[in-house]
C-alpha cells in the first residue's frame, strides 16, 4: 500500500510537470507568451532559547528558500511548480533527556510540490496538490530521508467576500502514516478585515488560521496560530543512529507587513511556540525517548517579490495571490514560515 501510494504521487508529479511543459510550449507556438507568474521568498527566524523539562536547553535557527511557478491552462484550469530549502541549525546545551551528546544538529530540507487546481461553473473551487521532501540530519542518508503526500482542498465561493471549504492532507512521514482535515477559508469580514489560511499545508501540517487588518492598501497587521510537526532522519553518529527526529509545537504569531511597489512584500513576525516537544524514534519509526520543552519565543523576517510573463486574465483565485479572492493554499509571501 505504502509503495502504491508512493507511485500515484510520483506520478501525479510528473504528470503536472508534463501539463505544464506542454502548456507552455502551446503558447510559445501559438504566440501568446507563456503566461507564467513566478514568486520567491527568503525567511530567517531565530527561535530562542527553551527549556527542557528533562534538563538542558536549546535554540534554534532556521532559514528558508522557496520558488513557485503558475500557469492557468485556460480560464478555470492551472497547475504550478514549488521548490522549498531550509536549513535548521539546532544548539543544544547542557546534559537533555535526550541522550548525553547533542542529539542532532543541522537540518536539511528540499521540497517539490505540483499544484493543480480547477474552479467549476457552480463556484466550487478544487486544489491538489502532491509533493515530495527529504528531510535530513548533515551526514545523514538522503535515500531514507523521503517523505511524500498529496493535500486535496475543495472550497466554494458562497458569496463575493466568503470562500468556505475543508481540506486533507495524507502523507508518509519516515515510517509514520499521517492524515489531517483542516478548515479551508478566506472571509472578508468587512472591507479591512479578514480571516484567511496563512500556510501551505504539507507535511509540516495543517493550513493555520489568521485575522488579517489592512490599513491605507500597504500595511497589514494580523496575528494568528497553526500546529507544525517537523521530522527528519538522523545521522549515524548520533545517540540513535539513523534514528528519527521530531520537532512538533502550536505557534502563535503576530504579523506586520509592509508592501513595497506592487511586486514585493515585507513580513516581520513575533510569536511563542507552545506545547512543544522534542522526541527520538528507532529507525523503524517506534518512539525512543521525548521531553517537552517550555514556551519558546521566535522572530522572523519574509521577504518576497512575484513578477508574471505574458499573463491574460484568469479567475484570481487559480492564479494570484495578491487578489481580495486569493486561494487559500497559494498565499506566497507568508505561507513558508513553518515554524
């Protein structure tokens, strides 16, 4: 089952790959432009020094990349392209439960996502989305470190300002089967507020939820909350040899943001991560050891730009992120802060 699922999800990526190759040659022949929009984010955060209930202490840093392609293959079809890096320097100190060294120390992630999504004449509106990861410790295996899901949304446009839907999210995670729903929605509440997904949903988990203000069309402020899991694969030095470790938390952020022109946008974030924890699985996926650590305080800073090629007017939701109607899964500028 776990190798049949892998198939239909390396498929499905390659498919999406193929469409839009395809699309865009048709276009360039028909001359058209290709009609492609392309965005990319950068985002340090610094989580800062946590307890550990077992003794010790730690921090960390992270820092990520990602690049996103769309192009709509006609006015209610689009499929796009993501790829996401981040690194994760973890600095233990003191003696931890986890084990007398420090149990992992760089983190390494390289993602692949193909969304494809279509909107029916009824104002039903669908996203899927597989993708592929590797998480892993420095020195550690890349061929054991694959993790591969899809997210299925379907939402509907009840009314010009409210989008409502669900979405789910079915991953292997390094020996661990993973399914979560989510609620699915963007609601202009009134003509500066509004309550929207801020995340992608993955692997790392669920979309999140956040109440956005807007002032004078540059500034926005918002706080908000989502849960993160993040998993990897250890290298073979550490206390549990290409072990398995995990980060899991509930972050709770607020935002100020600040647009620069029409292509680019600043995000400063502030938070604290709540009831998280840190654990060790054997290599086959069974729990070895956890400890919990107190409320760890972060900041982070996202700067991002989008720019498009020969675009022709498509429904906003499909294709960009920057329209009152945006698709709640494709919010460029602040969906890759997983904390």
């Amino acid at each position: 089952l776990r190798h049949a699922f892998f198939v239909v999800v390396v498929d499905a990526l390659l498919a999406g790959t193929l469409v839009a190759s395809a699309a865009a040659q048709t276009d360039k022949a028909s001359g058209r432009g290709q009609r492609i929009a392309y965005s990319a984010s950068g985002t340090p955060i610094h989580q800062f020094e946590s307890d550990l209930a077992g003794g010790g202490q730690f921090n960390v840093t992270r820092y990520f990349l990602a690049f996103d392609a769309k192009t709509p293959l006609n006015r209610t079809q689009a499929v796009g392209l993501t790829l996401t890096y981040s690194l994760e320097d973890y600095n233990f100190a003191g003696r931890t439960a986890l084990g007398d060294q420090q149990p992992w120390d760089r983190i390494h992630r390289l993602g692949v996502g193909v969304p494809f999504s279509f909107s029916s004449a009824n104002r039903w509106h669908f996203l899927f989305t597989p993708s592929l990861e590797f998480a892993r410790e420095s020195g550690a295996d890349w061929n054991d470190a694959l993790t591969y899901g899809v997210v299925f949304s379907a939402v509907r446009s009840v009314r010009p300002t409210l989008t409502i839907g669900v979405g789910v999210g079915a991953f292997n995670r390094l020996e661990q089967n993973v399914l979560f729903v989510f609620p699915a929605v963007n609601w202009q509440i009134t003509q500066r507020l509004r309550l929207s997904n801020p995340f992608r949903a993955g692997p790392t988990g669920p979309a999140g939820l956040e109440l956005v203000y807007t002032h004078s069309g540059k500034w926005e402020i918002a706080g908000g909350a989502a849960y993160r899991s993040l998993r990897f694969r250890l290298d073979d030095n550490g206390p549990i040899p290409n072990g398995i470790g995990e980060e899991r938390a509930l972050p709770l952020f607020g935002r100020l943001s600040r647009k620069l022109g029409q292509a680019l946008k600043l995000d400063l974030y502030a938070g604290v991560l709540v009831e998280g924890q840190l654990s060790i699985d054997d290599p086959n996926g069974n729990e070895v050891v956890s400890d919990d650590y107190g409320s760890a305080p972060f900041v982070a800073l996202t700067i991002a730009g989008r720019f498009s090629q020969g675009a022709e007017k498509v429904r906003p939701w499909l294709f960009s992120s920057h329209s009152k109607k945006r698709d709640f899964c494709s919010t460029a500028l602040s969906k890759h802060l997983r904390v």
